[in-house]
C-alpha cells in the first residue's frame, strides 16, 4: 500500500509534465501554423505589391493614369504589414534559424507600407490632378505652378522612400536562407532605385520653376556634342545655340558654332594643376575641348566664359546634349521638316546629323548651318507643344540616365540641387558599396573618323562568392577594346573632313584615339598591359589615379587595354561600375555593371 500511495504523486507529475509538452507543443504548433498561414498570406499581398508597383512604374507618365494603381500597391502593402507585425509574428521573430527570415520578411512589408502610404501616396493625390497634358507647352508656354505644388510631396515621398531603401539594405543577410535573401536583394534593388526616381523627381520639382524663368529672366548655352569626334563627356563642341526662358516661356534667342571661337592663347579660367598634366591647357583655350575633361563642373564654366568673350553675354547655364538625346527627343515630336527639304527623325537623326552632312557638305560654315537649322526646327515643334509629353518625359530620362544630358547652372541654389545627379556630370565616385571606374575616350586625330570606332567595356571580378556577388577583397579587371570598323577604302572613300586628311599627322582612315582610364578610389593598380605591347601614361585627378594610353587604328584593326586593381589593405566592396563616354550608338551602355563568373 505505501508503494501504491507513493507512487500517486510521480503519476501525477509525469502527468502534468506531459500535459504541459503537450500544450507547449500544441502551442508551438499553432504558433507555426498561425506565423505560416499569416506567412502565405503576406507573401501574396508583397506579389501584388509588386505587380501594382510594377503597372504604375510602366504609367507613370501619366501621373492620373498611375494614381489608381498606386492605390493598389498602398492596399496590399498595409496588408502584408499587418500580416507581419502581430504580437505572435513578433514573438517567432526571436527564434533560431527561422527567426531571421520572418524578421526579414517583416521588415520588407513595413518598408512597402512606409513607401506607399507616406511617399508615394501624397504625391499621387497631387499629381493625379494633372495629367501629361498639363506639361504641354501652351502658346510657347509650360505652367510653372504644376511643378510648385508637386514639389513638397515628390520631396518627402523621396525621403521616406530612402528610408525605406536603408532599412531593407541594413539587414544582416548571413542567416538568410536562399530564397529569403534573393528577395531581400531585390526588394532592395527596387527600392534603391526608387529612391533614384523619386530624388530626381523632387529635384526636378524644385528646380524647374526656376530655371523656366518664374521668379526672373534665364538664358542657357546650349552645347551640342559632337560623338563622331569624341571627347570625354561625348563628342567635341560644335554647333551651339542660347536659349531664354521667362514666365515658363522658352524662346531660342541665338545660335553660333564652334568655328566662330579663337584660340585664347590661355585658359579663360584656372585649370587645377592636375588637370593641366593630363590634359595640358586646352579645354581652358578652345570650345571644341571643354568637354575633354570628364567634369562638367569644370568643363561648364569654360564654356559659359569663352562664350561671354565672344559674344559679351554671360548667361546662366549650361546644358550639353548630343544627336542621339535629340533621337529620343524626335520619338516625342515626330519627324521633322528641314529647310533643305531633309526630314529629321528619331531613325536618322544619328546617321544624317553626324556622318551624312560631311559627304554632302565640304565647307564646315554649311555644315554647321545644318546643325542650326536642324536643332532650329526641333526646338520650335517642342515650344510649340507638338511633342507627346509622356513620351518627351522618357527620352529626357534616358538621355539623362546615358549622361547624354548634361546641366550645370551657375546659380548656386540651383547648382546644389543638381548636384550627385547624373545631369551634373561629375567624376564616377566609389562609396562604401561600389567601386567606380571611369573610361573617357577622345578622338586625336582632329576628324570625324569616330562614326566607326566602337569601345568595348567589360568589368570582372577575380573571384565571386556563392550568391554571385564580387567577393569583397577579390581584384577587378577592366578591359576596354577600341575596333576601327571604317571601309578598307576609307583613305580615299570617305571625305577629307571625316578622315582628316593627314592633317594633324595621323594618315587619312586611321583613327587616334586617346583614352583615360580612371581607377576607383581606394584600390591599387596590379597590373596594366595592352594587346599591341604598348605602354601607358597616366596621372592623378582628385584623388583618382589616371591610366592613359594612345592608339592609332587602321581600319579592321582593334586594340585591347587590360587594367587589373585590388582593394588597399584588402578591404574592398561587393559592386563595381564603370562609366564610360557615350558614343553614337545607343545600345552600348554608359554604365558597365561588374560580372561575376565570367559574365
């Protein structure tokens, strides 16, 4: 009896024992099945978040068109954040393994929700007011208000979308599993540039009424480049063209052409001592050279002052852009009547404007008057607002993307505004993230032999981890090919002006080029070869060591510079990019992306 007695308690123990693994794993079991249903669920809400982002991003031209869809995302975005932020998906949060991946996974909905609700739906209430319409020049004249009032919403919906960006990069993706940490990239992707679109909206917001001309008079130097004789920034300064805009009215008040420019014997403003030992003293002395220097910053105010000197107008501004910006721009307005009784359009705008004239033309002063008369008849169908505003909206993007469209503005109020964008045309710069090459050609043999040169740009990593990033401390090789694809016959089939004729000592159908190879800050160079066994010159240019080397092509032939650089101290970053001159043709990127196993 004592025995049966004693036991009674150990029963009952065993028993509650058992009754609380058994409710602690029913608990556990709910808990799973809660946190996984409310996990399926969010995971649908962030696919529609995707696809409604993803239909507003493709109308987003046309602010009303776009409004419902951002609606949509803001709905399915709130959900997914609700879904992932109850007491119970918080209290799975701190578990082992799966722990991260809900942490993950709770943070991407709430950067959604933030992005929707505090950014981008401010801004679709206001813009959905206007549609493209609105931006439409009416009578010669475009409404600064439209961008007055869009410009506080399209800044704080900038900032929340970069604090969004910030939060999702902050993640330690380490624990991630694959698929978790492949959304994460992406999502991250996304957002980053989001954050571009929306920070250049809201500049573009603040700066446009101004530059219009709402609160006073501007008049802006219009320099077209040249990419058949190129130069850092694209092509050589040729015809040019000073534009006025008052009360959102844009008049086209003068237009000139590099051969109305001396020699100024000296540079019109100081060159920094760097830059006279690579590009000795003439972007400071002749017109066609100010965007030899691969800083707009630098090169502008050249411009803007040799023009005072020539003309005694000081304007405001200077905006750079080149025949294939003015394709894009032709996509808007549609073809366009010459007063030769040419039609200009975004099919041969290329073709005529850079290579076709020089066989019809031999006098430079002809050649240059076409320009004039082309960009004439251009500028008068945009003032007189024949151009699909959507469609004018995207080619100005992509020419602003392709640093086919560069501004600076001599107003410092404006200035700052443009900084870091790609319309200011700075020096490709390294952060803690990605490491920036830089790649600027320039023709040398003083023609237009650069119509058919290509250049080539790759950039590789030595070594990729296993989600095929560039491993941080691995070394990068940049390989740049220039490829002379004139005729065989180009000394004697193609005219003097765009051979050269022998004139600056290069024989008519070889083309000179001289490259500068900027390495990104912070890496060392390893090693440098060429394919023909040539040699380099090089330098340094704020804090960037230049790799400069000169090659003489005859048609068919090609040579390949072959750079490789690692990280000083071993310490590097996991992107890469190089940017690279625009040249004539518009498939070839203006940004060269790192790849990892041999891409």
């Amino acid at each position: 009896m004592p025995n049966a007695v004693s036991s009674r308690p150990l029963r009952r123990a065993q028993l509650a024992l058992i009754a609380v693994a058994a409710a602690f794993l029913l608990a556990v079991v709910v808990l799973a099945a809660w946190v996984g249903i409310r996990g399926a669920l969010a995971y649908g809400e962030l696919r529609e978040v995707e696809s409604s982002a993803r239909t507003a991003v493709d109308s987003i031209a046309d602010p009303a068109a776009a409004a419902p869809h951002i609606a949509d995302v803001a709905e399915h975005a709130a959900n997914a954040r609700d879904l992932t932020s109850d007491p119970l998906w918080r209290l799975a949060e701190g578990a082992p393994w799966i722990g991260p991946q809900l942490s993950a996974v709770a943070t991407i909905a709430a950067a959604a929700d933030d992005v929707a609700r505090d950014g981008l739906v401010p801004l679709a209430d206001v813009a959905s007011a206007f549609s493209a319409d609105a931006f439409r020049p009416v009578d010669g004249r475009i409404d600064t208000a439209i961008f007055t009032e869009i410009a506080g919403p399209a800044r704080a919906g900038a900032d929340t979308v970069a604090d969004a960006a910030a939060s999702v990069s902050a993640l330690d993706d380490t624990p991630l599993l694959a698929p978790v940490r492949s959304a994460v990239d992406e999502v991250a992707t996304l957002l980053d540039t989001g954050a571009t679109a929306t920070d250049a909206l809201a500049r573009a917001a603040t700066l446009l009424p101004a530059m219009l001309g709402a609160s006073g008079e501007r008049t802006y130097l219009v320099a077209f480049q040249n990419n058949a004789e190129w130069r850092s920034m694209g092509g050589i300064v040729g015809a040019m063209a000073v534009i006025r805009t008052a009360d959102g009215r844009i008049e086209l008040t003068g237009q000139g052409s590099s051969s109305d420019f001396r020699n100024f014997g000296e540079p019109v403003l100081p060159l920094d001592p760097e830059i006279e030992r690579i590009y000795e003293t003439r972007p400071g002395r002749y017109i066609q050279n100010v965007t030899q220097i691969p800083d707009f910053t630098v090169g502008a105010p050249l411009a803007r002052e040799m023009w005072l000197r020539e003309s005694g107008q000081s304007v405001d501004g200077v905006i750079a852009t080149d025949p294939v910006a003015l394709s894009y721009i032709l996509e808007a307005t549609g073809p366009v009547e010459l007063p030769t009784g040419d039609v200009l359009s975004s099919e041969n705008a290329v073709a005529l404007l850079l290579n076709d004239v020089y066989a019809r033309y031999e006098d430079p002063r002809a050649q240059d008057a076409f320009f004039a008369a082309a960009s004439a008849a251009v500028f008068e169908r945009l003032a007189a607002g024949a151009a699909d505003p959507a469609t004018l909206i995207s080619a100005l993007g992509r020419a602003g993307d392709q640093r086919r469209l560069l501004l600076w503005s001599a107003v410092p109020e404006d200035q700052a505004v443009l900084a870091d964008t790609t319309l200011a045309g700075t020096l490709p710069a390294s952060d803690d993230d990605t490491a920036a090459f830089g790649v600027f050609l320039n023709d040398g043999t003083g023609s237009k032999m650069d119509y058919y040169l290509t250049a080539d740009t790759r950039l590789t990593w030595g070594s990729c981890t296993t989600d095929g990033r560039g491993a941080g401390a691995a070394p990068l090789t940049l390989d740049v090919t220039l490829t002379n694809n004139a005729p065989a016959d180009a000394a004697t089939a193609l005219p003097e002006y765009v051979t050269g004729g022998g004139a600056f000592g290069v024989p008519p159908g070889v083309a000179r080029t001289v490259a500068y190879l900027y390495l990104p800050e912070g890496y060392a160079l390893s090693s440098a070869v060429r394919s023909d066994g040539a040699g380099f010159g090089g330098g340094s240019h704020a804090g960037r060591q230049v790799m400069v080397f000169s090659s003489d092509l005859a048609p068919g032939q090609s040579v390949t510079a072959t750079l490789t650089v690692t990280p000083d101290g071993g310490v590097g970053v996991s992107s890469a990019s190089a940017a690279v001159t625009p040249t004539i043709d518009a498939n070839r990127p203006t940004i060269v992306v790192a790849g990892c196993g041999g891409a």
